[in-house]
C-alpha cells in the first residue's frame, strides 16, 4: 500500500479517513509577441517546447528548468484549503509583513 504524506504540513494522509489533494503546476517563460498583431494569435507554449526541445539536445538541464518547470504536490484537506484560498501565499506573506511592525 501506498502512503501519502502531505507536501505542506509533512503529515500523512490517511485515505480511509480523508481525501488527498493533487496539485499541479506549470511555470514556464512568458513569450511575448514581439509587437506585431499578427503575432498574437500564435501558440507561445509551443515556441517555449522548441525552446525546451533545443535545451534537451544541449544537454543543459539547469537552464531548461527556468524555462519550463512542472511540480506537483499532494496535499491533505486542510492545506488544499489554505492553497485554493491563497494560491501564491500573498495573505500568508502580508501577515509577515505586518508582525515585523
Ligand atoms: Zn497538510
């Protein structure tokens, strides 16, 4: 049997008892258009995949993982609650912010 163990809290998550959460993430380098309209339309994933296909040719694993980078984390309710509440932790990093006062 497999065990899960929150990504957030480190605790383990027992799936008889409650529900697991998986959540997965892209980050990837925005590719503006280069300010011609006709440009707009086109599929910037696909340029980021040549940029990628390229860099995996290179053999250049460090750079590929600032153009592109996919994560993925298991969470137990109650943090998947606080993530879909404050996805990016900025209420998280305000109340830092405020208690340093
Ligand atoms: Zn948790």
């Amino acid at each position: 049997m497999i065990h899960y163990s929150c990504d957030c809290c480190k605790r383990k998550i027992d799936p008889h008892d409650e529900l697991r959460y998986v959540v997965r993430m892209e980050a990837f380098v925005a590719m503006d258009p280069s300010g011609d309209d006709d440009e707009a339309d086109r599929d910037h994933l696909e340029e980021v995949q040549d940029i990628l296909q390229r860099l995996e040719e290179e053999d250049c694993d460090q750079i590929s993982g600032d153009v592109y980078r996919e994560m993925r984390y298991d969470l137990c309710s109650q943090c998947h609650k606080k993530f879909v509440a404050d996805p990016l932790g900025r209420q998280a990093a305000l109340q830092f912010d405020f208690s340093e006062n």
